[in-house]
C-alpha cells in the first residue's frame, strides 16, 4: 500500500497516537480537551498525504530541501496555524518540535509493517514524505516564533510603560537627596513617596496565583492570607496579612 493510501485510511488511529503524546506535553496539556489536543492534525496529514502524490521534479525537490519552496497560495497552511496555536497554549518550541518527531516514527511504524517488500517506490514514498513532515515543521517553527516574537516585544513595551513613572520618583528622589540637607522628618517624607511609586503589590497581583503563594512563603512562611476585613482566604488569594516594609532613607 503506498504511503499516502495509507495515511488517508487510517487517519483516526494516527490522530489517535497524536492525542496521546501530546497529552504527555505538560503542564500545558493538561487540561487541554481532546479536540485542542489534535488542534489541525489532520489538516497537516491530509496535506502530507497529498504533497506525497504530488509529482515533482528533481529541481523542485532541491530547492525544497533548501527551504525554497514556494509560498502557498491563499490561506496559511494548517502546519502555519497549528505553530501559532501551539504558542498561544503554551507550548515550548522543544514541545512543538516533538510532536513531528513522534508523528514521524508514528506513521512509519503503523505503515512498515503492512508492506510484504521494499521496493523503489516505498523509498520514494519515504523520502518525499520526511520532506513533508520537514516542511510542516518549518512552517510551525516559523509561526510559533513569530508568535512569541510579537509577545515578547509587547511585554517588554509594556513593562517599559509601566516601570517610567516609578524609576522617574526613585530618580528624582535620589537627586533631591543628594544634592538637599534633608532633616529626618523630610527623609521619611521622601522615603514614603519613593515606597508609594513602587506597587510591589500591584506587580505581584499580575502574577499567575500559584506562583503568588510561593513567593509569599518564600518572603514569610507564616504569612496568613486575608481579605480587607481581616479574614482568611486561601494560600494565594488577598494580601499577606504582614506590616509594610521600611524603607531606610
């Protein structure tokens, strides 16, 4: 049977493997559904199946091998969307590259062994189908790392935002201080100021809750948790029921 037949017929019992590795892939996947799980699996294997039949010609295999494909047409591929969707679950890059991996080995160990010989056409069917699971992998990377590019860069632009306004008190408080006999009380005036402008309870309330409560037991592990009438609430959740930190001026 060739490749491609064979990769049209059993598509389930393939998407079947997928699922099940990727379910592996944590701690993103762990409460992922089984149809995010397969996100465009079989988009990407149907795609292979028909670029294995597709003809072509020596030339077009080389400058295949050498990432000179032509563009596609149209819409983006499903591989194109699946490296996308993959960044926007969390995924890492090392976990999107191994999903082609496992796919890989999980064709050719479904398929193999419903041959009776190996023959010029099997080896064919091989080497134009790493090419294809070669090419969707390069269209996922490039996607994915678009992606995270575009995050980054967002963060980092917001994060510069933010941090103006209280780097620009700290600044201007230091200079004053430098440059002004302060008595103790003025110190204290400027020391409270310069506390203000930097939130650190604002910057902790944007991190994921897990990660909340160990910093904060980290800081104090007697810290009890409370709301703003002083009961108790669960390990992450309120503010750590401590007094605020002094700042020495």
């Amino acid at each position: 049977m060739r490749l491609s037949q064979f990769i049209t017929q059993h598509l389930e019992s393939i998407l079947v493997e997928w699922e099940a590795f990727a379910r592996t892939q944590g701690p993103s996947a762990n409460h992922m559904t089984s149809l995010a799980l397969r996100d465009h699996a079989k988009l990407i294997l149907t795609a292979i199946a028909a670029e294995i039949k597709t003809a072509q010609t020596p030339r077009q295999q080389q400058e295949k091998s050498r990432g000179l494909a032509p563009e596609p047409a149209g819409q983006e591929s499903a591989a194109a969307t699946h490296g996308t969707l993959r960044q926007l679950s969390g995924y890492s890059l090392i976990q999107l590259t191994a999903e082609f991996r496992a796919l890989r080995a999980t064709v050719l160990r479904l398929w193999l062994p419903n041959l009776s010989a190996v023959t010029d056409t099997t080896a064919s069917d091989m080497v134009r189908f790493n090419e294809a699971i070669d090419q969707a992998l390069a269209e996922s990377v490039v996607t994915y790392s678009r992606r995270a590019a575009a995050a980054r860069d967002t963060f980092l632009a917001i994060l510069g935002h933010d941090l103006r306004s209280p780097l620009a008190t700290i600044s201007l408080a230091a200079s004053y201080m430098i440059t002004s006999a302060l008595d103790q009380d003025r110190s204290r005036e400027v020391g409270r100021k310069v506390q203000r402008s930097v939130a650190l309870d604002d910057v902790d309330d944007q991190r994921p809750a897990g990660i909340r409560a160990r910093a904060a037991r980290r800081r104090n592990p007697d810290c009890r948790r409370e709301d703003g009438f002083g009961r108790d609430l669960p390990a992450g959740a309120g503010k750590c029921a401590r007094r605020p930190s002094s700042l020495s001026v």
